[in-house]
C-alpha cells in the first residue's frame, strides 16, 4: 500500500494540483482541524473539495479525528519543542482508536494526506504515516 502526503503551505494552485495528477492521487484525506480559515486560500474545504473533483476528479475527505487539537498546535508553537507534540499527537490518536476508525481498504485507491505545512519533517501527516506503518507494516510513504 502506498500513501501520499501533502502540504499546500508555499505552492501555488497549479503546483499543488500539478502533484496530484502526476501521482494519480484519487482520493485526499484532509488532516488539518481548522479547514475553512482564509488562510488556507484554494484549499477552504467547500472550494478545495469542488477544485479537486473539477480539476482532478478526485474525492475529498475531512478526518479530524486525525487532527491534532488546537491546544496542542498552540502549545508546540510557543514551545517548539517537537518531542513533545509528537508524543502527545501519537497519545491522541491511540486515544481515538484510530486503528479501529481506518478500514485499510480505504486506502486500496491512491490516497493522500492533506495538511498546510509546507514540509512534513514537523508535521503531524508524518508521524499519522509513521504509526500507520508501524502498526500495517505494508506502507510506502511519498510526501510530495
């Protein structure tokens, strides 16, 4: 199984719709809690998900159970202290059962995490794709 990640941070339209075709992405599965800020410009829930149907026939989803929460987000900013977010990101999502939420046959069609950071080195899309490798064991990751 392969899954893709992807953030919007520092591209333009054209580059972020560019990856997904390339990759033959038919599915994003996005993980932001906050999906509706004028911050997130062409990836505002309702004109993302009609972008991405029009522009690459692809079916739009919002997990936020996958999402860390915005105590957490507001806490690692001030801190920046990345241990720590990471370990109480990966205490939320076992909180959530998120094992027993996802179908592993969801992802039998090419799909992609959706956050904003431009990089996943500290991103809350990497570690959600490390323990799902860790716990499926049969995944290869692609951040684009």
């Amino acid at each position: 199984m392969k899954i893709y990640t992807l953030g919007f941070t520092k591209k333009s339209a054209r580059e972020f719709f560019d990856a997904l075709k390339r990759n033959n992405i038919k599915q994003i599965v996005d993980v932001r809690l906050n999906n509706i800020s004028q911050l997130a410009g062409f990836t505002k829930k309702h004109d993302l998900q009609y972008l991405l149907r029009e522009l690459c026939g692809v079916d739009y989803y919002h997990f936020e159970f996958l999402a860390p929460t915005k105590e957490m987000r507001d806490k690692y900013v001030k801190s920046k202290n990345w241990d720590i977010y990471a370990r109480e990101y990966i205490e939320l999502i076992e909180s959530r059962n998120v094992l027993d939420r996802l179908d592993k046959s969801f992802f039998d069609r090419e799909t992609c995490f959706l956050c904003s950071e431009a990089s996943p080195d500290h991103c809350h899309r990497m570690l959600l794709t490390q323990y799902l490798e860790e716990h499926w064991g049969d995944i290869e990751v692609s951040h684009l």
